[in-house]
C-alpha cells in the first residue's frame, strides 16, 4: 500500500487546536501498517468519550468539544480517520473500504483497550461507529449519533446527499475547508477555514476524501449492504441510550434520526434533540451548545433530566 504522510509543520498554530498528537500502528488490511493519528486528553482512567470525525474533516472539527469534555473530567479521545488529519493517507482510492475504515478504528479500541465508551459519532463518523457498537456492543456505554445515520441501501437517501456524491466526484479540486464551510449555517473564519486544508497539501492526499462519499451504501447490492443490514440486525437489540441530535438545517441526514428512533431501544425515553439554525457540521455551528449536551449525555445515564 502506498502511503502519504502530510508534514507535521502544516499542524502549527492551528487556531484553538493545541493538542499534544498521539499515534499508533494500525494493521493496513495487506500485511502492512498505517499510522493512526488521535487526540487522547484528560484522565487516563477516565470514562472514555470517543469523537469520531466524517467526510471531509479530521479531529479539528471537535476541538471545542474536546476541551469541554476534558473539563468534565472525562478522558476525550478523537482520532483521524486513515486518510485524514495527521493520520497516514493510503494514495490509492480502492486502498479506502467500509471495511478498512471499521477496521482501523477498531484496532485503536482495541490497543487502548477501551470500555465503557461513550460514542459521538457525526457523519462518517455515525456510520463506522454505528457498526463497531453493533459489532461489538459490550464496549459501548451510550451512543450519540448526531447528523448521521446507517444505510443499507433498501431505502432513499437524502437527495442532497445523492447530490454530493456526485459533486464530489466531479470537482476538479477538492476545496476541502471550504467544502465544510459551505456546509456550515454560520461563517468560519478564514484560519479555520485553513485548519481543514491543513491535512492536504495537494490532491495526491485526499484519495480518501474523494472515495468515502463512494461507500455509503446506495443500492441494496453494494459492497458493504450486508454488514450494515446486519448491523441494524444488533442494533434492534441495543438497550443501552442511544441519543440522536440533529441540525434542522442539515440537508444530508434530515430525517435519518426516525430510523433510530423506530427501531433501537435504547433511544426510548432519551430527549432527541434538534438544534434550530444548525447545519452538517453542528461541531462548528453550535460548539457551546453540543459540547454541553456531549458531557451531560456522557455522565447521565438518561441524559439531560
């Protein structure tokens, strides 16, 4: 497998992203290894608070939650996906599956051996988590899905996110900062803007940006369908909480929260939450707010009473 690795120089003076880096080796799925970046603060012994990131940010996008949650006296953990932020970037394009992606994080649990996690999970971030707490159910303590969701393919997606996986495609550069600006309902400054580039000096290092939007499950004969039915299969049987938050002006999950809602126990009794003028990136939008209901959620069993 071909890897890039992008300069640590480009993570400097990141505007609020002060963070000591922390890595380790993740098995690449060919007999190789991958460097997996991740943002480890607070008490070790802890309860852990795992913020997985999505397409096409990295471990910035929580950096406001981060310090929230290490406040609370929570260990808060937020890797880079492979292929994103510090983590190592595989160059080619079929190197990125649903798959792999499951895999690598579930290598980082394993190694730090985590229990009782408490996982936000946005985006991408909803889907390979989503299937990790199918997967392996006995780590997970609570669940926050916020803007994400799990397809299968047996059911229409968004039309804005068909929309994207188009878009995505076709862009002759991958603007990436700006891609999540205009996903965004309120302004990003402009060194934040540039925090998001930070990953991807040029377009040799987003293969994995460009392929994610390919892997969500479109049609019911996709590659990856059958885990994800199959993870719906666990999560019927989830009892533990599982809250969803969403932006009412998140045009790519509206609506997917009813899924969860219908069919995982554990969202029963929860206070589902939807965040007036917020949109995908609800990270950005609305960081005091979702940093607050991220730490009552991870030290609540019911959440927000």
């Amino acid at each position: 497998m071909n890897v890039m690795r992008t300069a640590d120089a480009r993570f400097e003076n990141l505007p609020g992203y002060n963070f000591q880096p922390h890595y380790l080796d993740v098995p690449a799925g060919d007999g190789t290894m991958l460097r997996l970046h991740h943002v480890d603060e607070g008490p070790r012994e802890a309860a852990p608070v795992l913020m997985l990131h999505g397409e096409p940010s990295w471990s910035f996008l929580y950096r406001r939650i981060i310090d929230d949650v290490r406040a609370a006296g929570l260990r808060a953990l937020a890797p880079d996906l492979i292929g994103f932020g510090r983590s190592d970037k595989p160059t080619l394009r079929g190197d990125h599956t649903f798959a792999r992606h499951v895999a690598w994080i579930w290598s980082l649990i394993e190694q730090l051996d985590l229990y009782e996690i408490t996982l936000v999970g946005q985006d991408w971030g909803g889907l390979i988590g989503l299937r990790l707490v199918a997967e392996h159910p006995e780590r997970f303590a609570r669940v926050l899905a916020a803007n994400t969701g799990l397809p299968t393919g047996d059911e229409p997606v968004a039309d804005a996110l068909v929309k994207w996986q188009l878009q995505s495609q076709s862009l002759s550069t991958f603007p990436t900062g700006k891609i999540i600006a205009r996903s965004c309902a309120r302004p990003l400054a402009p060194a934040v803007i540039a925090a998001y580039d930070a990953p991807f000096p040029d377009d040799s290092y987003q293969a994995g940006a460009r392929q994610l939007p390919m892997l969500i499950p479109m049609a019911p004969d996709d590659p990856a369908a059958p885990a994800c039915r199959q993870a719906w299969s666990s999560l019927q049987r989830f009892e533990r909480p599982l809250l969803t938050v969403a932006g009412d002006a998140d045009p790519y999950t509206a609506g997917f929260e009813g899924k969860f809602h219908r069919l995982v126990p554990g969202t029963t009794g929860q206070p589902h939450i939807v965040l007036p003028g917020v949109g995908h990136f609800l990270q950005e939008d609305a960081a005091d707010e979702f940093g607050r209901i991220v730490v009552r959620f991870a030290t609540s069993d019911r959440c927000l009473t």
